[in-house]
C-alpha cells in the first residue's frame, strides 16, 4: 500500500484530499505547513508526496527544493492555483513528476496519483542477507556505471545519487548506445506524456545528466535537431 504525503494549509481542501486518496485504498499523512512537510519527510518513508505551492512557513517550491538538497527521493506533484506558464515551467525544472492547477476534480486527482506511482513503483527490497548489487542491476558504459535500483553513478571516482526519472533516461540510454531515441518516444516512456511542459522537463534531467557525465571524456549525449538524443560511448 503506497504511503502519500499531503502537504496542505486549506483544512477542507485538505481533507477532501485525504478522504479521496484513502478511499482509493492508500495510506494519507498530511501536513498543513511546509516546515510540517520536511518534518515529516525526514521521518517517514513515502512513495509520492502532493505539494501546494503557496504554503505557510515554506513554500512548496522551497520544500521541493530542500527535498533535492537533502537527497530525499521521492516522487513529487504539485496541486496549485499558481497556472501562469513560468510557474509550470519552474514547477517541472525542479524536478515534479506532475503538476495540476486549481480548480481540479478528485477523480482526476487520484488517476494522475496512480498514474506516477506506476511508473515510480520499486521493485521490492530483498532480504538483508541478500540485498548486496547484483551485477545485472549495474550497467556499464564508458569508465562509468550506473547501480540502478540503489540510483548511484560512478563517474571518474565520483558518485552521485540520482533522482529515479534521472536514473531511468540515463538506462535508457545505455540500454540503446549510439540509437537516435526520440523526444516523443522518450517522454512516452518516462511519463506517458509528449506535452510542452514535461518536454521542458525533459531538457532539464538532459542538462544535469550531462553535467554529472562530462568527466568522463569517452561519454557524451548528443542532440539530433529536430529528432532526438543519441548517447555516444567511445570505444
């Protein structure tokens, strides 16, 4: 049973919020401030965490923020009133795995809910005795790799934890070495979604897996105007 944070200061928005999502069978904690909220995420382990934006104390674009510095990875959404195009667009560059404006309906709610647990659902975790890599969880390309299920990247004696959207389109990739992939294919993949705001999205995981990547001199993602990516490894 997935476990969701609400992170909420309209006390009735709130609990319709919680009422709707429980009765779709998941766990609800909810917060009503974006201090509570980080709090809460420092306690708990959640598989997806629902922000409005303009909160008391923090706001959510702040908390999701904070949630990055502190390597918290968990999916996110925003559910705001904040609907001008810049507010999307910073909403998606940090890193949101949705984001739905007010006024919306609860049904429409909990089917984007499930719709990002899906594609972010974790296999489960092996038993303590067995939970060392096993070695089809690493990829290899390069002088890099990539431990999948514990979302780390090696590159030139560095290690970074990646975001799980990062980890997936970096798979991606080494899955399909010098292939053109797609924009659409790749956002049909990821987030079952070609729209203007998740390609936005996209450019942003491109940029900060180039950076993490660019040590590595064998390695480069290139785009194909027009078309796509392709991922380049030297021989």
């Amino acid at each position: 049973m997935a476990h969701i944070l609400i992170v909420e200061d309209d006390p009735s928005l709130g609990f319709l919020l919680q009422d709707s999502l429980e009765s779709a069978g998941y766990t609800v904690t909810l917060c009503t401030d974006g201090e509570q909220g980080l709090a809460a995420l420092g306690a708990n382990a959640f598989d997806l965490c629902v922000l409005d934006v303009m909160l008391p104390k923090l706001d959510g674009f702040t908390l999701a923020q904070e949630m990055r510095k502190r390597q918290v990875e968990v999916p996110f959404m925003f559910l705001t009133a904040k609907a001008m195009k810049a507010d999307r667009l910073q909403g998606f560059e940090l890193g949101c795995d949705d984001y739905l404006t007010k006024p919306f309906g609860l049904e429409e709610l909990v089917y984007r809910v499930r719709a990002i647990l899906r594609r972010t659902a974790r296999q489960p975790e092996t038993k303590p005795a067995e939970a060392s890599t096993s070695v089809s969880d690493i990829l290899q390309f390069g002088a890099s790799s990539l431990e999948f299920r514990n979302l780390l990247l090696h590159v030139a004696g560095q290690t970074h934890t990646l975001t799980d959207r990062e980890a997936e389109l970096l798979r991606l990739f080494a899955q399909h070495p010098h292939q053109l992939l797609r924009r659409e294919e790749i956002l049909q993949r990821l987030w079952q979604d070609d729209g203007y705001f998740v390609g936005r999205s996209l450019d942003v995981f491109i940029s900060r897996l180039r950076k993490y990547l660019q040590p590595d001199s064998s390695l480069k993602i290139t785009t194909v105007h027009g078309r796509g990516y392709k991922f380049e490894v030297a021989e």
